[in-house]
C-alpha cells in the first residue's frame, strides 16, 4: 500500500512539472580576468597656478575576458548608458552575459565625458530635460508615449521595466566637439592593442557615428568590423555631394582616404529595428554610407530586422529587446561567416 501511495505521488509532481514553466538552465561564465581602466585624455595646466595640473577627458573600459577565449573581442558602445548592454529589458541576460557564454571578451565602453569617464577638461553643467515621453517615442516602444506598438519586444504590463529603461542613462552630450573627443579617445584605445588584435565594435544610436569617426581615425589595423544598431549619424567622404552636418548627429565629413578605412574593416553591418522607413532619413543614410564603402572595395550591409529577418516589433535597442537571443544569432551568423569567431588557442 506505502508502495503505491508513493508511486502516485511521484506520478503527481512528474506532471505538475510538466505543466509548469520550466526555467532555462544557462551555462556558467568562466572568467580569466576582469577589470577596468582609463584610456586616452590629456594633462591641462591650471590657468592660474601653472604648477597644478588635471588628468582629464579620458575614456573608461570595463573588461570581460572568458577563460578560453575567442579571438575578436566585442567593444559594446552605449548611447544611454552600459546598463543597455547588461541587460534585457525585463531583466534577464544582455549582450554582455551571451557573448560572454559564447566565449568572445567582451568590453563595455564609456567614451569621454559620461558614465565612468565623467571627468572633462571644460566646464559642464546639468539641466533636467524631462523626456522621460520622449524617450518612449524615441526609442521606438511606439509613434506616441503610451502607444505601444502592437506586438513590441518589450515586456509592456511591466511597470519597473518601464521605469528601468527611461532611467538608465546617463546625461548626454550630442555635440560635434564631445563626437570628435570620443572617437580620438576610442582610436587611442584601438591603437593600443589593449582591447585586443581583432576588435568589433558593437554601437547604438548616436554612438554608431563615433565608431565610424574611429576607425578612420584609428593608426593600426585592430579594428575588424563595425555593427551598428539603429545609428543616428554616418561618416562621408568629401568628394561626394553631402553637406557635413557641424552638429552632435552628423553627416561627418572625412577625406577619402580616412574613410577608405572604413572599407579596409572585415565586415561593416548597420542593423535597423521595426517600423523604420526606407525613406527616413538614416536610414537613407545608412544605404549611401554602405554602397560608398563597398565602392572602394569594403563589406558593408544594411539588415533590417523585421524586412530582411523576420524578427518584428525591434525596438530602438534591439539587444536588449525580449528576443535578443535571436537577434545575437543573427550577430553569431555575421562573424562567423566573416572568419571573426575563432579562438585564441586555434582549435575551434
């Protein structure tokens, strides 16, 4: 009888658990090292006492280095803030954690003048902007605050979410000068070869324009490739007929020869989410700086998520969106298929 009742038991909880949401079990993340540093900057000469000086407008990584580790490593440059990149939006893993568990080191950026490198040479100040609203329009969640679209990849009933995303950010500076100070300071770390032998950068929004100004500004050959996600702002050379822009959100005007640089890169991909026309403005961009790079003999694409992959309902983050995993597929595919996924000791 004891026999029985405890085999119905066992066949009671098999199929509870049946029934239930079963939690995917991820892969621990084995590390060699982590850490931080600054990078680039200069020493200024306090005007009045000529003997004092300031370290300033230097950059700031934080490093990820998997214990066997793939050659390229992955530069993650935020337009918000480094929480983009951690996380999904609901909380669950970012790009960090995936291409952690797919072995590539991995480096969270924070270029001069935010975040972790919020030590500038000039003065600054703050003044609140209240946009949270706008935030909401801008980072495509719907066409009006409130308004999402229908089937967006982003946890909607979820109040904290909400307050999560319009938060996480630091004060931006959309100016052509911190665009150029960012790139010199990003090209200083390239060059150095303390991010690595095969860098992609990986970019959102407006940094997606200073990325491009990097690898044209850039002396070595370490940089590999650039993908872009939802770029606001593109490099140009100047023999075409583009206007530079002066602004923080381009166009950027650079010699051919700087930008045939861009052409040298292994691969260059400027990725758009859902409910982006072909004929808005970057977007329009972003197809004449690919078919310009590819003219001087480069690789350049342009993925729209929903158009060319299926994936529908991108939002302007789509790494953190709640099918990252596919859209971190689809970044997989691209490197291995432009030889950028090997590993560090050969064996594959």
């Amino acid at each position: 009888m004891l026999f029985v009742l405890i085999s119905l038991l066992l066949i009671a909880i098999l199929n509870t658990a049946k029934t239930q949401d079963v939690p995917r079990v991820l892969s621990p993340i084995t590390l060699e090292k982590s850490g931080g540093f600054q990078i680039g900057g200069k020493v200024i000469h306090s005007p009045l006492f000529p003997n004092k000086t300031l370290s300033c407008d230097h950059g700031y990584i934080e490093y990820f280095v998997p214990w066997r580790p793939r050659r390229t490593s992955l530069v993650l440059w935020h337009s918000s803030s480094t929480q983009a990149w951690q996380n999904r939006w609901d909380g669950g893993p970012g790009y960090k954690d995936i291409f952690l568990r797919r072995n590539y080191p991995v480096y969270l950026w924070d270029g001069p003048g935010v975040g972790r490198a919020n030590y500038p040479c000039e003065a600054t100040s703050f003044q609140p902007s209240y946009r949270d609203q706008d935030n909401f329009a801008a980072w495509n969640f719907g066409p009006r605050f409130g308004s999402w679209w229908p089937g967006v990849q982003f946890p909607v009933g979820n109040e904290e979410a909400w307050q999560m995303a319009t938060s996480s950010r630091y004060v931006e500076v959309d100016t052509r000068e911190n665009v150029v100070l960012q790139a010199d300071a990003a090209a200083v770390a390239a060059d150095s070869g303390k991010i690595g032998k095969d860098v992609v950068y990986l970019t959102n929004s407006a940094g997606g324009l200073r990325a491009q100004l990097t690898a044209t500004k850039a002396n070595g050959t370490n940089i590999k490739g650039l993908v872009t996600y939802e770029s606001i702002g593109y490099v140009f050379p100047d023999n075409v007929n583009i206007t530079d822009g002066r602004g923080g959100f381009g166009p950027v005007i650079v010699t051919l020869e700087d930008f045939k640089k861009l052409a040298k890169l292994t691969v260059v991909q400027f990725v758009w989410g859902d409910h982006r026309p072909d004929n808005s403005t970057f977007v329009l961009q972003s197809r004449m700086a690919a078919k310009l790079i590819n003219l001087y003999g480069g690789n350049a694409k342009v993925l729209k998520l929903a158009d060319d992959a299926g994936l529908k309902g991108s939002t302007h983050i789509p790494f953190a969106d709640m099918d990252n995993e596919t859209v971190a597929r689809l970044l997989e595919g691209l490197l291995s298929e432009n030889g950028l996924d090997g590993y560090v000791d050969g064996d594959d």
